[in-house]
C-alpha cells in the first residue's frame, strides 16, 4: 500500500460518513495518498487506466458504478463489495 494512490468517496447519506471517515483514517497513514473527486464512475475509470490504485465509498447504487465497472472489467480489473464479495 506504501505507493498506492487511493479514492475515497464522499457519502450523501449520514449514516455513511462515518464508516468512509474511518476508511481514510485507516488508509493515510498506510499509503501514497486519498483522493476524492466526487463520481464514482470517474474513480473506476481511473483505476483502469492506472492512475488510481484502489477506491472505496459505501453506500452506493448501481447506477452510480455501472459505467464505470464495465471500463474497469474490460481493463481487467475487479471490482467487489467492501466486504471482499
């Protein structure tokens, strides 16, 4: 993780602030940098050309990850949920 450029996204629910809080607060001190630039689909496309290393974000819906997991499937990238599934 030492190198890894990583996006994390920025709930509108407030039940999910905390949980997302927690994610950076774990993740600054372990890698090169978090990012966040608001569009789930953008931070997929990312990870699939190289820029990003990783991203996380609860709570999402489907129509906020489906552009954006068929670029990264294609690039052949994987995509789960925050639990690993």
């Amino acid at each position: 993780l030492e190198e890894a450029v990583v996006a994390a996204g920025s709930p509108t629910v407030m039940a999910s602030i905390l949980p997302s809080l927690r994610g950076v607060n774990a993740l600054m001190p372990r890698c090169r940098s978090v990012r966040m630039f608001g569009s789930a689909a953008l931070h997929l496309a990312w990870i699939a050309c190289g820029r990003l290393t990783g991203y996380f974000e609860p709570d999402l819906n489907a129509w906020d990850t489906a552009a954006g997991a068929v670029i990264l499937a294609e690039a052949g990238g994987r995509l789960s949920a925050l639990d690993g599934r």
